[in-house]
C-alpha cells in the first residue's frame, strides 16, 4: 500500500508561515522578519514590543511588501507578504 503526502507543497497554500516574537524587544521582531521572508512568500509576525509597531512597517515599506496590522490585546499581529508578479 503506498501512502501519498496530502500537505501543501507551497505557502500559497499553506498560507503564511506564524513567527511568534512576544516577549523580545525590538529589533529582533524586525530580525526575525526579515529573516523569515528569505524563505517565504509571507508571514504572519505576533509582536508585543509597542516599538514593533514603528519598525515592521518601515521594514515592509522598505522591501516593497504587503502588510496588514492587527492590534489585539497584548500583542499585534503582522501579516507581510510579496507583492504578487
């Protein structure tokens, strides 16, 4: 009997790789991304560092990428991605 793999072979598909970054202090969040996005189409970044909210904007506007920012009880949420071709 052969078993075949049923996961998503893509980010697309899978969507964006989570980076959970609460609890470190800035500019790790930031590091963290950017290192991230190397090897992925996007991510969804969690951050509890109020200067993250300054510095992962300024990283995506600097790189060209998507972001959306959701500010939720004690930490945001960063979803970055590139831009599409």
């Amino acid at each position: 009997m052969t078993t075949r793999r049923t996961e998503p072979e893509t980010d697309e598909v899978a969507g964006p790789a989570r980076i959970d970054t609460r609890g470190l202090k800035c500019p790790w969040p930031v590091l963290r991304a950017a290192r991230e996005m190397r090897q992925h189409e996007a991510i969804l970044l969690l951050a509890d560092d109020p200067v993250a909210l300054i510095d992962v904007p300024a990283l995506a506007q600097a790189h060209g990428w998507s972001l959306d920012v959701r500010e939720l009880p004690g930490h945001a949420e960063f979803r970055i991605g590139r831009p599409r071709t």
